[in-house]
C-alpha cells in the first residue's frame, strides 16, 4: 500500500491500562500538552450506541478515555450482576475502530481499595429513590458512588452519557453541580434499532420471540407523549399505559409522565400547553427475565 495512504488511515493504538498511576501517566501527559480529554464511562460489552458515545467524545475533544468496569456497587443482591455480559476482546475491537485514545479497565480493587464492606457511599437526596431506584434500592448510590470515584481518576474535561438512562444522567448532573466537579456532562440521544428498541446489553437477553416486543415500549413512549399534546392528564396516560404493557406481555416498573428537568416530581392535573416541551416519557418493564428501560422527551416524539 502506498506509505501516505496508509498513513492517512492510521489510527494510533488503543492503549489499555488498568492502575491509577497508568491512568494519571497518560493522562497527565495529554493535560501538560494541552490536549483536552473526554471520558466515556461504561460497563463494557460495547454496542453501536456505546461506540456513538465515542464518536461523539472524540469530535469535542483531543483525547477520547473510556473505561469498563461492571460495578458491583450498583446491582442489587438479586440482580444480574454475574451475568452481566462480559465481551473485552469485541470492546477492544470496537473501541479501537471508534477511536478511542485510551481504555481504563480497572480490577475492582483499583476502583474500591478498602474493600466492597468498606466504600464511602454517595447518596443523591430525591433522584435515587423515584423510578428506577425505587425498584432498584441503592443502584442509584452505587452508581453515582463509581462516577464521582471515575471522574476523580480520569479527571477530564468532559464527560458522555447517553440519553437512555435519563435519570442516571440528571443524577450525574446534579451531582457535579452540588459536589462543583470541574467536568461538563454532555448528553447522546439514544441509539435505537431499526424497529426503534433502544439499543442495549441486555437486548441480547430477549428470546427470538420476545424480540420483536420488546418495540412496543417505544410506541408506547410515543403514545404517551401524544396523549399528552391532547390534553390527557398524566395520571390517566400512565395508568393506560401499564394496562397496555401488561396486555403486551410486559411486566412493567413504571410508566411515567415528567418534566425532564424534575423527575422525582409526579404531575397531577391538566398541564397547561406551554410546560408540554419540558415533558418526557419514561417506561422501565421485564419483558420475561430482562429488564428494558427507555424514555422519549417531548422535542423528539
Ligand atoms: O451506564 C452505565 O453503563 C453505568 O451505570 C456507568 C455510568 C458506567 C456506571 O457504572
């Protein structure tokens, strides 16, 4: 192959590294330089919605950190925690085809050295305990527990969350707001597949009957949110739309009608017209022994 040519298509190696003091190097480095870092933290078992994360870290900044690390601390007793999937060559693979600069793949006790009995926990008052998290008790500590200890070893400029988890993104939000974490948090819309299931680890859980179902939660979305443009008040559209779900062979946690910007906050009565672009729809339900969540703000119903 003609050497410019090749050259043009280089792509510098993904470096992995799983200490602090690895991390620090290299990071460090690109700081002194002037360079300016983005993070993408995940649990691995990367997909394309994983690899847009990327992408879009890597067109806001010099450097582009990811890490992996399947967080004990937020998994409850009963949950999939052992057989979360565990993919690091494909991540590899995918990582590096991304771009990303660095890949942060930390022992568990790099990332708890006291031990799992002795962490010091972080709480998010009001966000942790609706939702998700009054489904899932203590996941929402353990995840805002791993971040802040993430965005204190990566310490980067940005940092990338996708859109799918929303109330873990509004939870990182305020926590850097209320701890003043010099990071700016950027949002990814969610990647969906073509049937508009929002993509996913746990996709691959669902049977080849249960596939195709699974969409039903982003018509539901859509329903929810048209519901709502024709004046339904909220606690009807959310009680119409578990009905569905349960019809539809769902098993659902919830299905709620909130403003983005306030999701600890249930809305009662007519919404009055103005306040419909701070709406989102959010629905969490096991469809069998897999658990789905998805959400459709207003803007992109
Ligand atoms: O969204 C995830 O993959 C995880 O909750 C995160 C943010 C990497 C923390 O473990």
């Amino acid at each position: 192959m003609n050497a410019a040519v090749s050259e043009s298509f280089q792509q510098d190696a993904l470096e992995i590294v799983g200490t602090l003091a690895s991390l620090r190097e290299r990071v460090v480095a690109w700081r002194v330089a002037g360079e300016r870092i983005a993070f993408v933290p995940t649990m691995g078992n990367l997909h394309a919605g994983h690899f847009a994360l990327v992408t879009r870290a890597k067109a806001r900044a010099d450097r582009v950190v990811a890490s992996i690390f399947v967080n004990p601390t937020q998994f409850g007793p009963n949950e999939d925690f052992a057989r979360y999937p565990r993919t690091p060559a494909a991540d590899e693979a995918g990582l590096q085809a991304a771009g990303c600069d660095l890949l942060f793949r930390p022992d568990v006790d790099v990332m708890y050295p006291f031990g799992l009995e002795r962490v010091v926990r972080v709480a998010v008052p009001g966000l942790s305990s609706v939702l998700c998290g009054a489904h899932r008790p203590g996941h929402f500590d353990g995840v805002a527990t791993v971040v802040l200890r993430l965005l204190n070893m990566v310490r980067p400029d940005l940092a990338v969350f996708g859109r799918k988890d929303l109330q873990q993104l509004q939870l990182i939000r305020y926590l850097v707001a209320d701890l003043a974490l010099p990071v700016e948090i950027d949002d990814a819309p969610t990647s969906r597949e073509a049937d508009g299931l929002a993509m996913s680890s746990r996709n691959q859980f669902l049977t080849a009957a249960q596939r195709p179902m699974a969409a039903r939660i982003h018509q539901c979305l859509g329903e929810m949110l048209k519901a709502a443009s024709d004046g339904t008040v909220a606690q009807a559209i959310e009680a119409a739309a578990m009905v569905g779900l349960r019809d539809a062979g769902f098993d659902p946690d919830y299905a709620a009608l909130r403003f983005e910007d306030r999701l600890d906050e249930s809305l009662w009565g007519p919404l009055p017209v103005d306040q419909q672009p701070r709406l989102v729809a959010l629905i969490a339900a096991r469809l069998g022994t897999t658990r789905l969540i998805d959400n459709l703000a207003w803007a992109n119903r």
